[in-house]
C-alpha cells in the first residue's frame, strides 16, 4: 500500500472532499484518512445558496441528487404571533436564489466519492494517531486501520490538512481552541420521520428553513425530500437534556401540527460549542472547515465555510506544491485573509441574534420597518459575504469583535 503522497487530508467530511477533489483534478496526489465509514449520519443539513458554484466546480448536482431546493428562511416568534420570511431571491444583485437541504449521510458520501474520482486515494476507517510536522523534509501521520492491522502504519506528505470537523485534530493537539463563549451551549435534536403527505407538501413548497424563537435559544425545523423533518433546539442556559426537544415540541402550536402521527428518530445531543483555532496554518499544514472555526449553527455557515475554505486552500496549495514553496510558514496567509471577513460577519450576525434586538428589529420587522437593510440581510443568510456593497455586513463589520 502506498505510504508517499503529495498531500495528506485528514477527515472526510465536506472541506475535506473538496479540497481532495480539486488537488485530485490537479493532478497531485492526495490521500483522505477518514475515521469513519460512509454513509454515516451527521447533522448539518440546510445549505445555504453560495455553495452552488463551488459543488458545480466539485462536480456533484443537487438536483440531480433529488435534494429539496430551498427557497430561503423563515423567522417565527409563536409567543407574539410574529413572522419574517427572507427569500434568496430577493438578495443584493449577484446573490443565488436558491439553495438545499441535504441528508448529510448520502451528501457527504457523494462529495467523497467525487473526490475518488477526482483521483484522490480515500481510506475510510483509518484513524489518524500521531502527527509529525517539525520535520523540514516533510509531514508524517501514523495511522491506525480500525477495520484491520491494528499496528499503526506511517505516512508521508509533503503538506498536511486536518479537515477533522469538531474534532478539530490539530487544534485540541496543540491547544489552540479558543472558545467563543456567548453563543449557544448545546443543541438537541432528532428526525421526525413519516410526516404526513399535506405537511410534506406544505413543507416542500418553498423548502424554508424553520427558524422559532424560544426563551434563551432557538429551535431549527428542516424539512427533506425524503419527507422526514430535522428538529433540533439550541440553548444559551439552563440545563440541556434529552427532554428538551419533547418539551420544546409539545409547547410549540406549529411543530405539533407539523410532527403530528410522524415517527421520532434517534434523539441526539452535541455541545462544545463554538470556538476558532488561533492557528489554522503554518509551515507545512492548514485547517479547514470546522477544524478552523465551528460557529453557532443559527444562519447555517458550516458547509458553506468548509467548502468556501477547501477550495481556496486547493488553489492555493497547488501552485506551491509544483513550484516546490509548500514548506512556507506564510503560504496559508492569504487563506486567513480570505475567510477572515466571512467568520467576522457570521460571529457579529450571530452575537447580535443573541444579545441585541436584531430578532425584534430586523429578522421579525414587517419590511417597511427593516431600515432598508433586507436585501443586505438576504444575502448574509446566503453566505455571499465576500462583497463590499452590503450596507447590512458593512454595519455587522463596524460592531465589537466578538470575543
């Protein structure tokens, strides 16, 4: 088995697979170390509409996929009777009028599967268990093959990417995680299965994202093609538990009506939320995706921020690897550079849902009352912050950095 390669990505998930893919179409030799067997499940299922030319670049279609294309997002407050519809269409000029919801077991087996084809090598259910990075000829991992030899086998790279996601490899090995401690603790969650066909029909319509607003948190509804509908509820306080998500529910008019007769799933919990890595690249490696920064789930960046940072890493990286600069401390700066701007937004954006009025002011204001900002709001929810024209991000930029 081959033990030398250009590149070694670790994690599979969608940053990994991107950046594998595109290094893969480029001709150099990229091998992903995946922990896992795919499909395997993972929550994250509502894309937001940025994403659609980098998958278009990757290879993969939706569409053709038989995902549910998603219209945009609707901000419900049961409590005062209040709600706020945000269509992408409706977005600054240049914004995507659509994006999806995807089973993330199927997605992300498809994006690693275009990555082999790609030419990327991938081997699933191999753990990565140490990593070397301070020698100058190159990067060593050991890795152990969980459905094989258990002895650890070496590798060899000339760069190294840890795309590992929350478990964030590099970070929480050289204890680099910073946490952003204002945001959502924990979240509960669970498919609904089975739901009724007027519900799916309502549901599937427009393909909004459900976003209700509770006491100290929020509760997320996704509806999916395969006429399931994802749940989960976020908390700032108080005590997260299993039985959250059954109170939430049975409190809320809408999600009774919605979930009524359907068949709950496997309920779930993930907490450690939030956090950047204070060093994402250096000589001989980068971290990607979550393995970089992992925000609060509310406006959904995560696959758009692993994807949008994959992909300027590979273009970055493959120049480099064929011009022989990949051991430069400072190569990856300008990856910094570039997603500098789409993390600020998206940490202001979300500290003001939390601690401001933003919900009142904007997100539930009728649209004469939104003080022109909506189309500059449509657009952040579509994650098309790399722009300078949004008078709503400009002013999202001009707040305290969230700390």
């Amino acid at each position: 088995m081959r033990s030398s390669f250009d590149v070694i990505v670790v994690g599979g998930g969608p940053a990994g697979s991107c950046v594998a893919n595109l290094l893969g179409q480029a001709g150099v030799s990229v091998v992903v170390l995946e922990r896992e067997r795919f499909p395997r499940f993972h929550i994250g299922e509502s894309l937001l509409p940025t994403e659609l030319a980098v998958l278009e670049r990757l290879g993969v279609d939706l569409d053709a996929l038989g995902c549910l294309r998603k219209r945009g997002a609707v901000f419900i407050d049961e409590r005062a009777g209040r709600r706020g519809c945000f269509s992408f269409d409706e977005g600054l000029p240049g914004t995507p009028d659509h994006a999806h919801h995807v089973e993330r077991a199927s997605f992300d087996l498809a994006l690693l599967q275009t990555a082999e084809r790609a030419g990327a090598e991938i081997r699933q259910r191999h753990e990565v268990v140490g990593v070397e990075l301070d020698d100058p000829s190159g990067v060593g991992v050991s890795v152990r093959d969980l459905d094989g030899d258990p002895d650890p086998i070496e590798l060899r790279g000339r760069y190294l990417i840890d795309a590992t996601g929350q478990q964030a490899l590099l970070a929480r090995r050289a204890k680099t995680v910073a946490p952003f401690r204002e945001f959502g603790r924990a979240a509960v969650f669970r498919l609904y299965e089975g739901l009724a066909p007027e519900i799916n029909a309502e549901l599937h319509e427009r393909g909004d994202v459900l976003i209700l607003v509770v006491d100290d948190g929020w509760i997320w509804g996704i509806p999916l093609a395969s006429g399931d509908l994802s749940v989960g509820i976020v908390k700032t306080k108080g005590k997260v538990e299993p039985a959250l998500l059954d109170r939430a529910v049975a409190d809320s008019p809408l999600l009774s009506r919605l979930t009524a007769g359907a068949s709950p799933g496997e309920i779930r919990m993930i907490g450690n939320y939030s956090y950047r890595n204070t060093a994402p690249y250096g000589r001989r490696y980068a971290c990607i995706g979550d393995a970089a920064c992992f925000l609060d789930p509310v406006f959904s960046s995560g696959v758009a921020l692993a994807l949008a940072s994959g992909e300027k890493l590979a273009d970055l990286l493959e120049p480099a690897l064929r011009e022989g600069r990949e051991h430069e401390p400072a190569l990856m700066v300008p990856l910094g550079e570039h997603m500098a701007p789409a993390y600020a937004a998206f940490e202001r954006f979300i500290h003001r849902f939390y601690h401001t009025r933003l919900v009142d002011n904007v997100l539930l204001a009728e649209r004469d009352r939104s003080h022109g900002l909506r189309s500059g709001v449509i657009s952040v929810l579509a994650a098309d912050v790399w722009r300078d024209d949004n008078p709503f991000q400009n002013m999202l930029m001009r707040a305290r950095r969230v700390t």
